[in-house]
C-alpha cells in the first residue's frame, strides 16, 4: 500500500513537533469515523463516531497529554472534526500512551491520505479503500521501520 509518512521522516527518538512518524510497532487502539461522510467502517476495533465537540490533546504541559479532549479545551488540541477528508476516518495509534511522557509525541494517528501524499505531521496515511481494508482484515498493529 502506498502511504504518507511525517514530514520529519521516521525517528526512533520522536519528540513533540518534530513532524517525524515513530519507528516501533504501534497497535491500533480505536477507530474516529465521520458519520456524515462514510459508513461505519467494518472492524473489530472499538468505533467511535466524531462530533464537533471530539479534539486530542497536543499540550506537553497539559493533564491530558496525548489523549481524547472534549471542545472547547483551553490547552493546544487537535479539532478532530474537519473541513478536509483527512480525519473522515481516524485510528488512534498506541504511542507514547503507555505511560505518556511529556514532549514524546502525542496524536500519532493512522487517517487519509491527501490525494498527492503529502507528508503528515508525523501520523501515517493511507487512501480510504486501503484504510478500510487493513480494518477489515484485523489488523491490530503497524510497524514502522527505517
């Protein structure tokens, strides 16, 4: 499959901001999905619906470092709900999650490609027949090498 990595490249040693996508083997935890816009996807993974409300945290200095926010939060976040197709599906990649640590990356997700791959801020992205496919399938995590 083809796919988008971060524009930082693949880093064993991922910080906050970095751009970079982790090299590890990261399970997929859950699934975000647009309800909107695509069907549920068809998994065994636990599936959410996003709502206007849904965001992730992105603040090293905040509690709720790397993990679900509900909107408005007053820390840096993600808005999960977007005007682009990027995050239409979303699953939540296990890193830095378990402990987290503070500037170790946070929102490290596998969402959509943009129709030209452009590099991600670190996540990793397919096009939505490839993404729906590996959900399918079972696949219960990606490993990323150099």
């Amino acid at each position: 499959m083809r796919a988008a990595l971060g524009r930082g490249g693949v880093r064993a040693d991922k910080m906050e901001g970095d751009g970079a996508t982790p090299i590890g083997l990261l399970p997929l935890r859950r699934v975000f999905y647009r309800a909107d816009r695509i069907v549920i996807p068809a998994t065994t993974l636990p599936r959410e619906p996003i709502t206007a409300t849904d965001g992730w945290c992105d603040d090293p200095h905040d509690r709720a470092y790397n993990r679900a926010v509900a909107l408005p939060y007053p820390a840096r976040h993600e808005e999960l709900w977007r005007a682009d197709a990027v995050y239409d599906l979303v699953v939540v990649l296990g890193w830095n999650d378990a402990p987290v640590v503070a500037n170790r990356g946070s929102a490290i997700f596998l969402h959509l490609a943009r129709p030209d791959y452009a590099p991600t801020d670190g996540c990793v992205a397919l096009a939505l027949p490839d993404l729906r496919w590996l959900l399918a399938a079972g696949v219960t995590a990606l490993e990323i090498v150099r």
